[in-house]
C-alpha cells in the first residue's frame, strides 16, 4: 500500500509533474502523474477562451458603434418630426390649412 509524505510535512502540490511518496517508513518512491497531459489540455482549453473572448470583444464593439449609430439616427429624425410639427402650428396659425385650399381656384383656369 502506498502512503502520502509522512504525517506533519505539506501535501504534495497539485501541479507538480512527479510527486514522492512512500511505500515504507525512509523509502520514498517517484511516480509520475499526469499532470502534463492536462497541463497541456488546459493550455489548449485557455488559449480557446481566450480566442472566443477576443471575438466577444470585437462583436461588443461593432455592436456599440451599431447603438451609436442608431442613436444618432433617432435625434435626427426627432429633428424632423419637431420642425415639420412647428411648420404645420404655423400654418395653422396662419389659417393655411386644407379648408382654404379647397376655395382656391386651380391654376390651370
């Protein structure tokens, strides 16, 4: 049977490649753990974060010029609306509305 480090000393850290155990009390033994095949998996599982995060970036920012876009769009047309409501009142206080319009002879006569 195959122990731990003797009672008192730190465990062994995780990420070490080769961990000392003991199989009897003075006899340490190495073996091998397979620490580098996942190390090397979570490099590639990292490094495929990593590459899905920078194009979240790049999507988030031609999103945001989108919005921006958008938004400029929607006080222009706010414009419009405000100055074709501010001609029709005018009009109105005028009295150039349809009704008068409608006396008028057309100008083919």
């Amino acid at each position: 049977m195959v122990k731990n480090r003797s009672y008192g000393q730190k465990p062994p850290n995780k990420y070490n490649a080769v961990t000392n155990l003991t199989d009897k009390p003075g006899r340490a033994i190495s073996v091998a753990r397979p620490q580098v095949i996942q190390k090397s998996a979570m490099e590639d599982r990292i490094n495929e974060l990593e590459i899905k995060l920078s194009f979240q970036e790049d999507l988030l920012d031609t999103l945001n010029q989108t919005v921006v876009l958008q938004q400029q769009q929607i006080d222009s047309l706010q414009r419009q609306l405000q100055m074709l409501y501010q001609q029709f009142r005018d009009m109105k206080d005028r009295g150039e509305e349809g009704g008068l319009l409608a006396n008028e002879r057309p100008p083919h006569y």
